[in-house]
C-alpha cells in the first residue's frame, strides 16, 4: 500500500463531516477544572459524533470524581488510579480504596498507571512500587490496564514482563514511540492508543505507527484537556468533540473511508474495555 504525503492527507476527501459518527474518547480527564460545564462539553461531544467517553481516575480523590461523574451520563465510564506523578501517595491504604472503588459498575479499568521518567515528580522507586501494586489491583479485580511511559519504556515493559501473565489486557496509552517500539508492545499482545499528536507537523514518527498498527489493536483518544489536534492546535483546552480530528486524520492515513475507520477503533475500544454500549 503506497502512503499518502501529509499535504494529501489534509486534503483527503473522508474528512466531511460524519453526523452518524459513533466515535469513543478512550482516554479523557472530564474532572478536571477546565470542564466545569460538563454538559455543555457532552453536548458538543455528541454533536461531534463522540457519544461515549473513558474519564480516567488519577489520584484518590479524581478517581472518585470520576466514578460520580459516570454515574450522571450513560456512555461514560470510569478508571481509577494513582498517576506516576503522585505514586509517592500510592500506599496499600490508597490501593485499598481504589480496589472498593471497583466495585461500581461503571469502573472499567486501572490507570494510568506506569512510570514518568520526565518529571519524576515522585522518585523512580515509588514510581516502581506503584506501578506493581496497580498491576496487582488489576490482576485480582480482572480489569484492563491503562498504561502511561513516558521516556521510561524499556523499564515499563521489564515490569509488565516480570510481572507475568495475569493482566486481562493492556493498553499504552497517548502512545509516542517508535515504530519497533509499537512492534514490540503489539507482539506482546497489547494495544495502542493515539493522540492528537498524530496530527503535528513534527510527528512523522507517529504517523508511521498509525500507519501499520492493525485496528484491532488501535484505539484513539483525547487525553483531554492537552493536546488539541490539527486544525485545532491553537484552542488551548482540548475536549472530546475534537477527536473527531484524529479520527478523521488517521482514516485519510490508512487510505479508508471515515465510517470504516470509525467503526473498527470504537469496536476495539469496546471490546477492550467491555463497554455495554449499543453502537
């Protein structure tokens, strides 16, 4: 299959507007302040052809928000967590109310969880601690893992492989790496998820992952509030109807029709997270 330049690809004709889009925000954090007027955000998400949403839990308290806030809209739900950046907080006590936290129907995964090697706003070590304990809570509650590596992926994929075979299924979410890196994630049986990012001038990087990662390992996300994709780069606040961008961005790359692009990625996202949605 023969690839298209970037320019071509702004241009493709798949980039009208779907009104039928049925499209998932598989990672988005809708507690935080930016999005005080939530219902004026679902309505634009919906309008946009988003119409379901994974708000992701990142320390005790948020991930608490994030379970009430599923609770107030049918297609959204929740994952519960301690970010690396608070890991120093993530002690068995904490663990312990992210497990009971779990037992609302609307929790869906454990995540982000992972290492941040960049800020290290909590040391490597609790960071590793952390990480071992969400894996833990993931293994005995049997949920997915939403994974967060940032500049940290050889220590990342040492964890999850000493760690075994327990783990329901794994996602590396707002993926950045390379193309062999993407190979070695996918031959582990993992998935991927991308981000606006794809959309940058400087990414080529990433369209070469989007270009080869099989869609039925593909998700697409926000990570909202960052991150606003092409042509919506300047709005400072990303939110979840601008994900029809990425999504419209990525079809024009691997040469399909929207609709079809658009179906195969919200059915990964379902089957991934076990979504009772009806479309």
């Amino acid at each position: 299959m023969s690839s298209r330049s970037l320019a071509e690809i702004r241009r493709y004709k798949t980039l009208s507007y779907d009104e039928n889009m049925n499209l998932i925000d598989a990672h988005c954090h809708l507690t935080y302040e930016p999005f005080a007027d939530i219902e004026a955000v679902i309505k634009r998400s919906i309008n946009a052809g988003v119409k379901g949403w994974i708000t992701i839990g990142t320390d005790l308290a948020d991930s608490i928000k994030a379970v009430e806030l599923a609770g107030r809209f049918e297609n959204m739900f929740a994952t519960v967590s301690i970010h690396p950046h608070h890991a120093k907080s993530a002690d068995p006590a904490v663990i312990a109310q992210l497990k009971k936290l779990t037992q609302n129907k609307k929790v869906v995964a454990i995540g982000e969880t992972g290492l941040d090697f960049h800020y290290e706003f909590s040391t490597r070590e609790q960071q590793r601690d952390s990480f071992l304990r969400h894996l833990e809570l993931a293994a005995e509650t049997n949920l997915p893992v939403v994974i967060h590596s940032r500049e940290a992926f050889d220590e990342t994929l040492k964890i999850l492989d000493e760690f075994g075979q327990g783990l329901k299924s794994v996602v590396f979410h707002c993926f950045s790496g390379s193309a062999e890196e993407a190979k070695i994630v996918l031959d582990r049986g993992y998935f991927l998820s991308l981000t606006g990012v794809v959309t940058f001038k400087n990414a080529e990087i990433t369209r070469e992952v989007a270009r080869n990662v099989p869609l039925e390992r593909l998700m697409i996300e926000t990570d909202s509030p960052y991150l606003s994709p092409e042509p919506m780069r300047k709005q400072k606040i990303n939110e979840p109807a601008l994900l029809v961008h990425t999504a419209k961005f990525i079809a024009a790359l691997k040469m399909m029709e929207l609709e079809d692009f658009a179906g195969a990625v919200t059915a990964t996202i379902k089957r991934f997270f076990a979504l009772p949605l009806d479309f």
